[in-house]
C-alpha cells in the first residue's frame, strides 16, 4: 500500500496533492463572502436601529415644537382674558402679569385701537402716565421708528414687556405695516388668535429677530355688540422662533437634528420659519410633520445632522476590515501549514526513499564486507569486542595464523594471539610514556607510534604472534578503534599482514645495499642514477659517496636537488653537459661526456661522465652512471700532444703542428676573414757549419737562430721548424707588405750579431700572402720559390713576393 492511500486528507477533505497556494485562496474566498455577509446584515441591522433612533428623536421634537406652539397659545389667551375680564389694566398690571410669562418669548404687548380722532387724546393720555415721549410712530424704510403720518386708525403699541436690550418699540402703529397689519385683520375677521407670516420683529436683537407676531383680539367685556364690533385692541406675543426652539436644546454643533419650519399658510410661496443653524446630513432620513399655531399650518421638516451620524457611525468598516484581516491571517496559517505539511510529508517519503536505499546499500556493503573478509586470504582481519574477545576471524587469519575461527570466536582475546614478552615489554613503554598503567591487553591497542598521541595516526607495528603450532609470525598489526552509528567505542579492528618476506627481502637489500656502499667506496669516482622527468626536471635517486669527491658535493644534497651538481660544471662546459643529456634522452643512445669542474677546494679538474639511458614507463629517462676524475689524464695527453707538435731540439712547434694551424688559418681566410702570409727561411751553408765544427755545434746554432727569430716575432705569430735548417713562420692578419718587413727585421736580426763559436750565420727568406682561391700548397710553393731565389741570387735576402 502506498504512503498517499493511507495519509488523511487536510481537514477531512482537501487533498494532500492540492496546492497550499490554492487552499488559502480557497479560504480567503469563503472568508471574504462571509465577512461581505456579515457586514451586510450588520448593515441593515445599523440602518433599521438608526432609522427607529431618528424617528424617535423626531417625534420627540415634533412633541416639543406643538408643546411650545400650543403653550404660546395658552399664555397668549391667557394674557387676552386677563384684558377682557378687566375694566382697565394699567401698565404696572401689565408688567406685573406678563413678567412670568416672559419664557421662550421675546416680549409681550398690549396694542390698543385708537381712531385718528383720538390720537393727540390718547399721546396726551400716555405721556400724562409718565413717557413724556411717547408718540405713535411708524417704520421707516430704513427701519427706523418715526412719527406716524395721518390716518383713520391707529393700533399703537401701548404696554410691551420685553426682554430685548433694545427696549420696547411703544407707539409703534401696528398697522402702519402691511404683515402686521394684515395678521390684526385676519385676527379681527375670525375673532381669534392669528398668527403673522415670518418677518423681522422690530426692536428685538439681530440675532432672534426672525419670528412671528402672535396676535389675539381684545374684546370689551362691556360692548353688546363685541361679535359686530372691531376689538378695543390686541394683546401680542412677540416670538422668536429660534428662541421657542432652540431653547433647552444642545448647542448646533451638537444637535442631532436639523430642522426646518415652512410656512404653509403663505399662497404664492412656502416661506421658511425657522432652519436650525446646523446643516442636515447627507442622508435618505427625514421626516415632515404639520404643525398648527394660530391660523397657520407649518410644515417641520426634520433630519439628520452631522454629529447624528457621527454618533451612530457604522461598525461594518471595521466589521469589513476584522473580517478581512482574519480571513488573510487564517488563508495565510493554512498555507504555512499545509505547505510545511506537504514539505513534511515530501521529507518524510525522501528520508523513506534514502533509508531503503541506505539498507540497500548496507545490505550490499555488508556482503562485499564479508567477501572481502573470506577473500582476504593473505590479510589477517580480527576484530574484538571492547573487553578484547574476538568476534570475527576472517579466512586470512586462519590461513595465516593456524587456528580455526570456530575456536577463536568468543573464546580468545587479541591478546592471546601476541608473545607475552613483547606485550609485556610494550607494555611497560607504554606506561613509562603516558605515566600511568598501560596493561598487556591494551598494549597492542595504543598507538605509539607519534609521541604523545594516543589516537593520532593509525600506523601498522610490527608484532611476534603465536601461531596455532605454537611458532612465531611476524605481522605488521594495524588496531584501530570501531565505533557505531552513535560515535561509541564498541571494539576493535586488527588487520595483520605477514610480514616473514618482506622483512626477508628487506634484510636481502639491505645486505645488497651494503655491499654496493663498501664497493663504490672502493671504486674512484661516483656510481649514480639520475633521471629526467617527461618535464624535463633531472633528480638524483642515488649517488655513491664517490660522488661527493667528484663535485664536492654531498650526495644527499644532490638527492634533494640535482641541479646542484651542475653549479658545479664549468660555465663554459654546461651548456654542452645538458645538451649531450638530452641528445642521449632523445635517441636512447649511452651518454659520454668530458668535462671541467669548478670545485671550491680543489680548483679546476676535468671529470668523465658514462650512464646508459633507460626509457621509464609513462615518460622519462633513467641513467645509470659513473663519474670520474680525469685530470691526470687529461694532463698526460696535454702533454703529449705538445710534445707530438713540437721539435726536440729546437722547442718550437714542428711540421706536423705548422701543418694543422696553416689549415685552419686557411680555413678561416677563405670564409673571408682577414689574411695570411707565411715566411720560409733557410739558413745558408749549414752543411760547411756542420762540417767545420760538428752536428753538435750545428744543433747549437740551430737553436740560437730559433731564439732569435722567436724573440722578433708577434704572439700571434706561429714560429715552426719544417726539418734540417729550414723554419717557416705562419702570420695570421698581415699581408704581403707587412710580412716583408717582417721578414728583413728577422733577416737583420740573424745576420747582425755572431753566433759564439760559429761566427755570423745568415739565411735565405723568401714571402708569400694567400691569394683568393689559392690553395695550402700552392701558397707554400711560392714561398719556397722566394727561397730559391734567394739562394740563387747568392743567400742571406730576402726575396719579396712575385707580383
Ligand atoms: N747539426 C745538424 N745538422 C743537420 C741537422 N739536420 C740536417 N743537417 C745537416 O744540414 C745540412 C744541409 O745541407 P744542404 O742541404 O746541402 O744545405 P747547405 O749546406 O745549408 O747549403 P745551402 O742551403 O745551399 O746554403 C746537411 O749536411 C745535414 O746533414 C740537424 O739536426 N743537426
């Protein structure tokens, strides 16, 4: 079964497969549309409970505006019957009545009518009460008071009681003005109260001087005819509309109202009463009552204001913003979460994967181990557990060791396996190194090899063990320490080797090794092997102690550095040491090399070098030489070859020698350098000389002559005897003219002094200088010819070169 079928699925439905990024859009999907739909019910639930809330503050205003309406109506009527029921009210009376009443209204009035008959009656009457000023006076068009002009009627103001600073407008004709007068006679037509049309009430302050003029009729309670009859006056209440409303109210800024009076009584046009001072809100909440004062109906219209809805504000934003907010945050841990858990699971079939593989490849690894192990039959392998009891013995331990691996396995430690004296020996080093108790059984254990490491390197040591007959096996044992998977020590591993042979062979070489030291120490010069790399890189891999006398070097230097020796070679020489190298690298061919060393103690020697190349498999070259000093007989030939080139009697150079320095120069005159003359000389009647006073004295002038001339001539020149009594003289770099002149200075040198014993001896020259393409013979013909005629032309001459 897989691991897919068994795995539940991400709360209990979605996939394991479905991508993490696409379950959390999933969920801020269904978080959005639920938060979109809690929002909205919350919405209509704020604008159903902000609808009731305004309709209940609107009633309550509406409430509160009848109430104020219909109480202006009671105090009015009230103050009306207090005029009709008295037979005269004077002022005092008047102030002391409407002083209570003086509540939510600007002033109250009493307007009495007068006909224009009784007008200077009744200013004399007023002004006999006390205001001694008192006219009846009419608005101007500028809204001043003034007299009033003549007319029928009058309806001056008589009492008022006021609570503007700007004092009672008295004497004031209530019908010198159109609205006022028009509100008396709707008064007087329907025997009530009326109501006036907003206008601007006169000596009222700015501020509230917008209202209306409430007017009741006053009947005289005396007049029969009081229903025919116009009334004896009118009682006023003066009203300012934003004192009747805004009275007991919060400031506008803080109502939560807006509202607006219309007056509906006006034909032509709905003229506004009153508009609260705050603006209304933008919103579908309003309400529209009709309200009744006097003979007027009004239309209040309410809604809303500013700080309404800001009071009531919504909570779906923050509804919105919460909700979106989870949603994101509950999207954003799904998706961690079902990513981690899909990483997980993807961990978790990985490591599945890597652990059945890793099985695997223990399984294979453990069987190649164990083939290894039976394989291994020249390789002891043993390991241990810690206290040292052997838990495996591979095939190559049997075979090498003797035992059976049945009776060694559990039954036998490593320890059992070595000679006790060793161990014991070992043992006791052990201890001395460390400073405390290494025991027997851990002695082949330690490793001793670096001091003072106790687990550094792991080198092999030799070791004596018991073999099953009970005969000795020297083995190369390397222990190490085995640990498990967790890093602990569970054991050990000792792989041994027979090492019978090799120390056999090693004991056999270092017998060979001997022998070749005590034999090239025996042997003059230096045996070596030198190689060179594929690069091109020389290196010494051996050189006898002959060598060290040879280039005065040691031979574990050249060992370390072959380039040494050739600091050694003489400048002039090294260029054709190494080249000869080379050539013998390149064609295989045996190396034969004679050259100078520089030596710091002994100077200058000649050595001769002989290796037999070798081609190394891969590139390279191997030699195997031997060096030699051979100064001693490099000075032998010296010697013989001076001797080989010089006259016994004479020391100068003979025919032999003249002949090989002419070739040369002739050689070197036909590549076109320079020139060359010879001179011939002939010693006249030698024969007498021989004759008269013996071959000894004649070998005596022989000589002298020869030292003479030899005095007279260059370094460069070469002075040779050819045989008997003729010389010949070789002058590199001078011509004709010049080896003429040279000749006669030889020639005067001869004949100018006696010779002891012999007296004057003379000779015959003759000259010639090489010609272009004139050969050796012929060049040395003309000479002897320039002898010849000297000799004929009766000796002791020179004769100068034919043209
Ligand atoms: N003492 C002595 N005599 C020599 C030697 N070699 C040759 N002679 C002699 O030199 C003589 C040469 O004589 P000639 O060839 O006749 O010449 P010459 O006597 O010098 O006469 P011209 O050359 O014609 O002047 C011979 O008698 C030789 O024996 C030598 O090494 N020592």
């Amino acid at each position: 079964m897989s691991l897919h079928a068994v795995r539940p699925k991400i709360l209990g439905f979605i996939s394991e497969d479905v991508s993490a990024w696409l379950v959390a859009l999933l969920v801020l999907l269904v978080g959005g549309v639920l938060t979109g739909l809690l929002a909205w019910s919350t919405l209509n639930l704020f604008h159903h409970q902000l609808r009731q809330r305004f309709q209940l503050l609107a009633s309550e205003r509406y409430s509160r505006i009848e109430e104020r309406f219909e109480d202006q109506e009671q105090r009015l009527d009230g103050l009306r019957r207090f005029f009709a029921n008295s037979d005269a009210i004077s002022r005092e009376e008047f102030n002391g009545y409407t002083q209570p009443l003086l509540r939510r209204t600007q002033a109250y009035s009493f307007a009495e009518r007068i006909s224009g008959d009784q007008r200077a009656a009744f200013e004399r009457r007023v002004r006999d009460e006390g205001l001694t000023n008192f006219t009846v006076r009419e608005l101007t068009a500028d809204g001043q008071l003034q007299l009033a002009g003549e007319r029928d009627e009058y309806v001056p103001v008589l009492y008022s009681q006021t609570q503007s600073k700007l004092g009672a407008p008295l004497g004031y004709d209530l019908l010198a003005q159109p609205l006022r007068r028009a509100t008396l006679e709707r008064a007087d037509q329907h025997r009530g109260m009326a109501v006036s049309q907003p206008m601007h009430l006169v000596s009222i302050e700015p501020a509230y001087a917008r209202g209306v003029l409430l007017v009741a009729p006053v009947m005289s309670r005396d007049d029969p005819d009081a229903a025919k009859n116009k009334p004896f006056g009118y009682v006023m209440a003066v009203i300012s509309m934003r004192q009747l409303l805004a009275d007991g109210l919060p400031e506008a800024g803080r109502d939560y109202l807006s509202v607006r009076i219309l007056d509906l009584s006006t034909d032509d046009q709905h003229e506004v009463l009153f508009e609260s001072p705050n603006a209304p809100a933008v919103s579908e909440l309003s309400s529209t009552r009709l309200v009744r004062l006097a003979d007027h109906d009004y239309q209040v219209d309410i809604q809303p204001s500013e700080a309404f809805l800001q009071a009531n504000h919504s909570s779906v934003t923050s509804l919105v913003v919460l909700g979106g907010l989870l949603s994101v945050l509950l999207s954003a841990l799904l998706y961690v979460l079902v990513s981690q858990r899909q990483r997980a699971l993807k961990l978790v079939d990985q490591r599945t994967e890597e652990l059945r593989a890793r099985e695997q490849e223990l399984r294979g690894t453990h069987g190649q181990l164990r083939g290894v192990l039976n394989a291994a039959t020249q390789v002891a392998i043993i390991a241990t557990d810690l206290r040292g009891v052997i838990s495996t013995f591979n095939a190559g331990a049997e075979q090498i060791l003797g035992y059976r691996a049945a009776e060694v396995v559990g039954h036998m430690t490593l320890e059992n396996l070595h000679l006790p004296r060793e161990l014991a020996a070992r043992s006791a080093e052990l201890s001395a190194r460390y400073g405390k108790p290494v025991p027997t059984c851990q002695a082949m254990l330690v490793e001793g090899s670096v001091e003072g490491s106790v687990e550094g390197g792991h080198e092999g040591r030799e070791w004596t063990l018991v073999r099953g007959d009970g005969s000795y096996l020297m083995v190369n044992m390397l222990a190490t320490p085995v640990l498990d998977e967790q890093g602990l020590w569970v054991g050990h591993l000792a792989i041994c080797i027979d090492i019978t042979e090799r120390k056999r062979v090693h004991e056999a070489l270092a017998a060979r090794d001997l022998l070749l030291k005590k034999l090239s120490a025996h042997v003059p010069g230096g045996i070596y092997q030198f190689k060179m790399e594929f690069d091109g890189r020389f290196s010494v891999i051996y050189a006898s102690d002959g060598i060290r006398e040879i280039y005065e070097l040691d031979p574990d230097v050249l060992l370390l550095n072959a380039e040494a020796m050739f600091t050694r070679i003489h400048p002039q020489d090294t260029t054709r040491v190494r080249a000869s190298i080379r050539a013998s690298a390149d064609t295989l061919s045996p190396w034969r090399e004679e050259y100078r060393v520089q030596l710091p103690h002994r100077g200058l020697r000649w050595v001769r070098g002989e290796a037999t190349p070798e081609e190394l498999p891969g590139g390279g070259v191997l030699w195997h030489g031997y060096i030699s000093d051979i100064s001693d007989l490099k000075r032998v030939e010296e010697e013989l070859r001076a001797l080989s080139v010089t006259d016994s009697l004479t020391g100068i150079h003979n025919r032999r020698y003249f002949q090989e320095r002419l070739t040369s120069e002739m050689a070197r005159v036909e590549r076109g350098s320079g020139e060359l003359s010879v001179i011939m000389l002939d010693i006249d009647h030698f024969k007498r000389i021989n004759d008269q006073y013996g071959h000894a004295v004649g070998d005596r002038v022989l000589q002298a002559v020869c030292e003479r001339i030899g005095q007279r001539l260059r370094r460069t020149d070469v002075f040779c005897r050819l045989g008997g009594e003729e010389f010949m003289v070789l002058c590199p770099d001078i011509g004709s003219a010049q080896a003429y002149l040279l000749a006669v200075e030889l020639w005067q040198s001869l004949r100018s002094a006696p010779i002891d014993g012999v007296g004057v001896v003379t000779a015959s020259f003759g000259i010639a200088s090489w010609r272009v393409g004139e050969g050796a013979d012929a060049l040395l013909l003309r000479a002897d010819s320039g002898v010849y005629v000297a000799k004929l032309e009766g000796r002791d001459r020179v004769q100068g070169e034919a043209d």
